[in-house]
C-alpha cells in the first residue's frame, strides 16, 4: 500500500477522543465512527471532519468496533466488556443487543472468554456483503476472529489468529500481539485486519488456512519511516481501492488514508 494523507479528527469537547471503530457510512460517501469512552455513533467527512454526533442512546460507552449492514440497513457496535453485538436501527435508533453468550456455538469459544481478561474481549466488526458473513475479532490471550449467522444468533466459526497463521511481530511476543479492527476487502473477500500494540496490517483470507500477509503500518516523512501507532479502525472504500485508518491517540488522533497496489494480493 502507499501512504497517501492524513487529517487530524480528534474533537475531545464533542465527545470523540478514542476513536475505536471505523466504517464507510451507507452512501460511502462519509464515514461512521465509535469512540470508546462516550455512547454514541459519530459522522465523518471523507477526510475526518466530525460532522456532529447523533444522538443516540447505546447505553454502553464501551465500543470498540462499528459496520454498516446494507442488507439489512442497519449498524452494527461491537462492546468489549459485555462482549456483545448491538444491532441499531438508523431509522428509529432503536437498539437491540445480542450477547456472545447466548448465541449458538459460544460454548466452543466459552473457555477464551471467561479466562481473558475484560480489556481483551471484542474489538473489531465488518460485514462482507458478498456472502452475509458477519466478522467480530477478540483481541488477544488469544486473539479471535469469530464468524457470526447474519441474525445474529449463531457462532459459525472461531479461528484463532496464531503465529503460524501470519499473525506474528518481531516486536512483540505472541501474548501482547493485539487485532484492533476488521474491513472486508471487497475485490478479493479477504479481512483487512489492524494491530494496535503490533502497528501492523495483515491481509487474511478467512476461507482457507494459509498465512496471512503482513505490512509494517506507517508513512515516510522527510525521507524517514514514520510509525503509525495505536492503530483501532480500518475501512475499505471499494470505489476507490483506499485503505481509511483511525487511531486512537488522544487529542492527536488521525485518519490516515492509504492506496491499496494489487500486485501480488491474494485472491
């Protein structure tokens, strides 16, 4: 990929200070955000420009992941320590929240989430338009992507995202390694996946079980690579082939946009 541009988007007196979640809203013409320490769905311009907050009441502040469902018009917030899935009507916003724990299949995944502690539970979500299927990470000890039934009432599958599937850094061990955030890639079907504590990109095809591809996340500046740290959304616009990355860096936090080269992508 190659770093293109950035724009700073933290607005600490609305509210929006930890970006955790990023999505391309239903037009794709703007983008939605959550901020974990506040109960509520943010709009963005292309470039990251808050363009207010809509009022609605999420109850739970703790979000960490956010995806626009267009099947079934609606948006889907990811809360790490109650380890759910709210599902909220854009119309009415109503909300309905759909626990881990009562879905099909969670005993398999039971043991991961009664051992982990609660800063280590759900991060990410995406919806692949392509097949209905809904993608949640659980961030690490140990990191999982769960494909979830498109209402919201099975656990279809549990992969545990291990170093001989790709997900490895030099710089961190296999424990603290993190996933933060989740895109469906449109062309290929594959997950962009992020790390915050890893300030990496995997590319990982769900499908089959061969490694994922791995990317150092960051720019050059002045000819020197630049780190780009605490990394907690990623979103795929399709209609422009460009990676869009919030991180959550307190008042300094940016979206960062990049231009996905195809040459050697799976798929």
């Amino acid at each position: 990929m190659r770093y293109l541009d950035s724009d700073k988007i933290a607005k600490s007196s609305k509210g929006y200070s930890e970006p955790s979640g990023l999505s391309l809203s239903e037009d794709g013409r703007a983008l939605l955000s959550v901020s974990d320490d506040t109960a509520a769905i943010f709009s963005l311009g292309p470039k990251g420009g808050l363009k207010g907050r809509d009022d609605i009441a999420l109850k739970q502040p703790d979000l960490e992941g956010i995806a626009w469902d267009e099947a079934r018009n609606r948006i889907l917030t990811v809360n790490e320590g109650a380890a759910e899935i709210l599902a909220t009507d854009p119309q009415t916003w109503d909300s309905t929240a759909f626990p881990l724990s009562k879905m099909t299949g969670y005993s398999a995944v039971e043991r991961a989430f009664a051992t982990s502690d609660s800063n280590d539970l759900l991060e990410g979500i995406a919806v692949d338009p392509g097949s209905d299927r809904i993608f949640v990470l659980k961030e690490k000890r140990p990191r999982l992507l769960l494909e979830i039934s498109a209402d919201l009432t099975e656990i279809l599958r549990a992969t545990e995202l291990t170093p001989a599937l790709g997900f490895v850094d030099d710089d961190q061990g296999d424990g603290p390694l993190d996933v933060s955030g989740v895109s469906v890639d449109r062309p290929t079907g594959c997950l962009w996946i992020v790390s915050d504590r890893g300030q990496r990109l995997f590319l990982f095809d769900p499908s089959g079980d061969s490694p994922a591809h791995s990317f150092a996340l960051g720019w050059l500046k002045d000819k020197k690579p630049r780190p780009l740290p605490h990394a907690e959304g990623i979103a795929h616009d399709p209609e422009t082939d460009r990676l869009l990355i919030v991180n959550d860096d307190g008042k300094s936090s940016r979206l960062f946009v990049f231009e996905v080269l195809r040459d050697g992508a799976p798929g």
